[in-house]
C-alpha cells in the first residue's frame, strides 16, 4: 500500500449535547464529505459524548471518509481535566460489523482504536492547544482553545516533521 496524505477541512465549532465541538473533515475527495454523510455523522455524535464532568465542555471530532465506502466519527472528549475520552462510530464498513455498505448508516464501535494516520494528527494539534488554553491559564479560556483549529491542508505532514506538500 502507497501512502497519500489526505485532504484536512477545519469546519467552526458547533454545540452538541451541551459540548461545544470543534470539527475535522478528512478525506481524499477534493469536494469534500457529502452532505449526507456528514448529516448522519452529526446525528450519531451525542451518543459519543461522556456526561458533563465538571471539565470545560469541549470535544474534537474527526469525520473521515474513506476510499471505498467507509465512514468513520471519532470523537473526543475532554474529562477529568486533562483525559481524553473516545468514541467511535463507522458506517459501510461490514468488516467492523456494520450491517451494509451505506456511508450514512452509522453504528457505534466497540473497539479499542483511537484513530488512523489521517485521523490523528487533529489530536496531537489539540492537546497543545487543550494545554495553551485551559491548562497553563490561571482560568480556563474556552473560547480561547475553540478557536485554535489545526490549519486546513493536508493530514500529517506538518505533525510528523515533514515538510507540507
């Protein structure tokens, strides 16, 4: 298998759930996620997401689709100050147990992955900026971590030391 850097589009947070998501889009299709795709996506998100915890409200997704019929919605959620939670979900992947090729069927994932190598470099990106604004602060800034994004371009060149294509 060749690899190929994937396309990186950063969409404005939004609120789900009462969490406020900042959100990734991966995929190798210059047009971007269908509409739909991204629809059911969202749809499934607050099943995603861990009770409020006392912990600024703030979760990260990556909505990645790949190149045959799969979709993927990993979300993450800060809790307990300084953890990520995780959850997953896939669609018109049979081989994780979905029911059908769909790219809009969503189910969720009862496996310990986190993430693959387009999917991970929003995560390495978001600690830093998790640590900038809520950390090391003597206050929390919400806003301040909301709107430091991972630039749009392309997946993991930048994250690994690379130069950017």
């Amino acid at each position: 298998m060749t690899f190929e850097e994937k396309l990186l589009t950063v969409l404005p947070p939004v609120e789900v759930a009462g969490r406020w998501i900042k959100r990734y889009h991966v995929t190798a299709d210059p047009a971007g996620i269908a509409p739909d795709v991204e629809e059911a996506a969202y749809a499934m998100l607050p099943k995603l997401l861990p009770e409020a915890d006392g912990t600024p409200p703030a979760t990260f997704v990556v909505l990645h689709r790949g190149g045959d019929d799969g979709a993927y919605l990993n979300a993450y959620s800060w809790v307990w100050d300084n953890v990520l939670h995780f959850g997953g979900a896939a669609a018109g992947q049979p081989v994780l147990g979905c029911p059908d090729r769909d790219p809009t069927h969503f189910i969720t994932l009862d496996r310990p992955w986190i993430g693959c190598v387009w999917e991970l470099p929003p995560v390495l990106h978001e600690r830093d900026a998790w640590v900038r604004h809520v950390l090391a602060p003597g206050a929390p800034d919400l806003d301040g971590y909301l709107a430091d994004r991972l630039p749009e371009g392309t997946t993991g060149a930048r994250a690994c030391g690379a130069p950017a294509p």
